[in-house]
C-alpha cells in the first residue's frame, strides 16, 4: 500500500521520487540528478504561482482512499525561469520545467528526471491553488490543492 501511495505521489504533479530512490539515498547511494536547465524563454509572468511555494493540503483519485500522512510534508516551487523544484520537508526530491497556458489555465510538469509527465487544469484563488488531472497523461481521477506558504513544511517533532 505504501509504495501504491508513493508512486501515486509520484504521478501527482511534481513526481516526487518514490520510496525505492530515498531508501537508494538513505544507503549511501548517489541521490539522482535534479539540476535543470532553463529553457530560454521570457520570464514568466505568472506571479500567482512563482511568488513563494505551495504545500499540499489535499490530494484525492477516484476509487482511492489517499491517507493524509502520505501527502504531508510535501511541496513544490515554481521559479521565474519556467523551472520547478519539490521535495518533502527540507529535502529536494524532484525538479523539471513547467508550462503554463493562462487562456486555457493548463499546466504541464516535466521532470528532468525523465519520469512520468503531467497536465492539469488549474484554479486559483489567493494563496490557494486546485489542480485536476487531465487526460492527457492519464491524470483525469486525481485532484490536488495547495495553499501558498513562505517557507518548506517542517517536521513534526516526536517527543
């Protein structure tokens, strides 16, 4: 169930790398490289989505019960350069270049590390985004939001 979780985290917008690549970190392994080359394009102009990051506060798919704990600690920033990072806490786990069509709101994630692509239809309002999925890269039965923060989640400290 847990790796079900993680590789759906993984489809969700910012492809944040599975369970098999951290436990590949945590062992000592080289972590993947998430350097990214900007495209060589104007700066972007969509400030509602570059001005600080987001963190996830809901994720839902169809016919899936997506627990809390699976989601929490993740977010993902966008850059005036058409570039984005996201991670979980303070670690960076993934990164890629995005799209942004303002006329039909649709945003495409692509990841450097050549995992798998996605599109959304995107709402705003204020510091709060919602993404549904689109078709086409079979993305259609998953919703996000995110709520615009200044700074990365931080751990929960256990006592």
């Amino acid at each position: 169930m847990k790796d079900i979780i993680s590789l759906l985290i993984l489809a969700i917008a910012v492809n944040v790398t599975s369970c098999t690549s951290d436990d590949a970190t945590k062992k000592g392994n080289a972590s993947p490289d998430l350097s990214v080359v900007a495209p060589d394009k104007e700066p972007s102009k969509w400030t509602f989505l570059t001005a600080d990051l987001f963190h996830y506060t809901y994720v839902d798919e169809i016919g899936e019960d997506i627990p809390r704990e699976s989601y929490a600690g993740r977010w993902i920033r966008f850059l005036d350069d058409w570039t984005y990072e996201g991670g979980f806490y303070a670690d960076k786990t993934t990164a890629g270049e995005y799209r942004y069509d303002g006329d039909q709101k649709i945003l495409e994630l692509i990841p450097v590390d050549n995992s798998k692509r996605s599109e959304w239809r995107l709402l705003h309002n204020n510091d709060k985004v919602v993404l549904a999925g689109t078709s086409t890269f079979e993305d259609n039965a998953i919703q996000m939001r995110w709520e615009r923060r200044k700074d990365k989640p931080a751990e929960a400290v256990v006592n």
